[in-house]
C-alpha cells in the first residue's frame, strides 16, 4: 500500500525501513534532510512536506515525540490534514497522553480523516528486527486498513478499544517497564554494595521468578555499562509524566509509578537526558554515595 512516514529517529527509521522490506511504498518527510537520507537510499520517495504525503498516501505514520509533534505534523501549517487523500487513515505511533491522542483524533475526524493512536513496545531492537507490540485505539475499519502496515513492523498488534486506548495500554506499558527499570537497577547496586559481582546475581535470578526481559537485556546492557540510547531518559520521564498525569485527573493512587517518575525527573537533572533511561543505575550510584 501507499505508506507516508514521518519521524525518522531511533524508531521510526528502522521501522520505514521494514515497511519497504515488505514491499510496501513508501514516502518520507523529516524536518532534518539527514534523517530523510537512509531512508531515501533504500528506495523511498522524499516528501515536500506533511500534507504532501497526506495528499498521497492511504495511510500515514508518525513517530515523533510528544503530543505537540504530532499536533504539528498532523494538523499543523502544511500538515497531513491540509489536503488529505479521500479515505486516509494517520497512526500515530509515537508515545503521547490518551487524552492528547482523543482530541487529535477528534480533530482529524472532522477533516475527514481516521486516525489510530498505535503506540509500540519493544525498544530499538523490537523495531529493527520488527517484533515490536502495537497497541491500537480508533475505528475497527482503520485497524483493519492498518493492519498490513503494522504487521511488517510488529508481531503482537492488538486493538485494544476506541481512540486513546492505545496509549492506556503504553501508558500501563511504562508503568511496567518504568518499574522494572528501577527494580533492576536497585538490585544491581544494592549486589554491588553488598560486595557481590552483579553479573552473578543476574545469571541467578533468570533461572528464577524475577526472570523478565528488563533484567535479561536491560540488565546486561547495566553490566556492560553501556548507556547509549536505545530509550532516551528524558523521554521516560515524558512517558511517565503522562501516566501521573492521567492518573491526577482520574483520581487514582500510582505510588510506585509516582516515585519511578521521580527519579527520571533527578536524571533529567543530572545532566543525564540524553544517556539511555538505563543509566538510572549511574543515578542510584551517584545517591548511594559510592
Ligand atoms: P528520536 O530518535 O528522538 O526520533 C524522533 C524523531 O521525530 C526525530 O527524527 C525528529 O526529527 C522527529 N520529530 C520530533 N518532533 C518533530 C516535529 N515537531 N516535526 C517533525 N519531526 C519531528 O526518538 P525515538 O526514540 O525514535 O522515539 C520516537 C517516539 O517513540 C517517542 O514518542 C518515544 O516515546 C516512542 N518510543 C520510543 C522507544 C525507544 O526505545 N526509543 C520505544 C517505544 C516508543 P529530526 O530528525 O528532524 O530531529
């Protein structure tokens, strides 16, 4: 099908990238002339702009990185939405707020267009080797003219229910991993500070119930000390500034995730944004003193 991507980073490139591997065609518009040139030597098309690309395509993607990214690109000057092909369908795939995803859905509608919210887990790797979880909000009938798109890039596609029920699920998602992150940290250094080789605890504990895919390629990366993004920490404390959000105006109690929030917030702080979210060990580190 006739596929518009736009958002070529750490997840959208390799993502557009499976979509031309599938056959599919495909054209790209990044802000950054230099983001567009993978993308452009594999065989896509270059796009002017959004609404060139909205003019064309049946589907249009976006991963970009908060709700007023895809605003912009969506809905903005020369957005997808200025002369939207008849029938055309946006997913957003980016992780942004339920409530942002609903009224930017309700917005396209009345251009005349039906938007997915499909936000994805599964890191870099999920989004390379196209194994990534896509979890959908919006119309059966956009899902179901999604859905070739999606199944080239990931492998558990689920459509949870109406607009913004995709990103619910992501943000239960961060939730999980936030916590798992943290988890995974702590017992790292707290192994360390303890005097005994973390590397050792790791191998013990797979074999056991703390068993998760946190601490077998999260926590190997910890062991190796390599921080390089992967999963920026400021975009962590994005996505968990979006779960205590919801929570706030939902009245509901999220303790754990209100203190992981936390820490992601101190690593923004530190200085450590732009290192992989897995670097909250060093944080942990730099608190315990040692
Ligand atoms: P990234 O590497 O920073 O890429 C984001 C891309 O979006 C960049 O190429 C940037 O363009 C483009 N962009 C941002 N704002 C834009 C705007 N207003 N107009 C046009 N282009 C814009 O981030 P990422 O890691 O790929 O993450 C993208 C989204 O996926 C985020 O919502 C993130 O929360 C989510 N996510 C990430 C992961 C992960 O492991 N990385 C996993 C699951 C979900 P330029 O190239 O021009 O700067």
């Amino acid at each position: 099908m006739k596929i518009g991507f736009i958002g070529l980073g750490i997840m959208g490139r390799p993502m557009a990238l499976n979509l031309l591997e599938a056959g599919h065609e495909l054209k790209v518009w990044a802000r950054r002339p230099e983001s567009m040139a993978p993308l452009l030597a594999a065989g896509a098309a270059p796009g002017e702009n959004p609404a060139d690309l909205g003019s064309w395509a049946e589907l249009v993607i976006s991963m970009v990185a908060d709700a007023p990214d895809v605003r912009q690109v969506m809905l903005g000057e020369q957005g997808l939405a200025c002369r939207p092909r008849s029938g055309l369908v946006a997913a957003d795939m980016s992780t942004i707020a339920p409530v942002a995803a609903r009224a930017i859905g309700g917005d396209l509608a009345a251009a005349g267009i039906d938007f997915l919210d499909a936000p994805v887990s599964g890191g870099e790797a999920g989004a390379i080797a196209a194994t990534l979880a896509i979890m959908v909000g919006g119309s059966q009938a956009a899902f179901d003219r999604a859905l070739p798109a999606f199944a080239a890039m990931g492998k558990n596609i689920v459509h949870v229910g109406a607009s913004g029920a995709g990103q619910v699920a992501k943000a239960a998602n961060q939730v999980v991993t936030g916590m798992g992150v943290l988890a995974v940290a702590e017992a790292f250094n707290f192994a360390r500070q303890s005097g005994v080789d973390p590397a050792r605890v790791r191998e013990a504990l797979l074999g056991g119930f703390a068993h998760s895919k946190i601490l077998e390629n999260h926590g190997q990366r910890m062991l190796e000390r390599n921080f390089k993004p992967g999963f920026k920490a400021w975009m962590h404390q994005k996505d968990m500034n979006i779960v205590m959000a919801t929570a706030f105006e939902l009245g509901v109690m999220l303790p754990g995730a209100a203190a992981t929030a936390q820490l992601f917030n101190a690593m923004v702080g530190q200085g450590l944004a732009e290192k992989d979210s897995i670097a909250l060990l060093e944080l942990l580190e730099q608190l315990s003193g040692r």
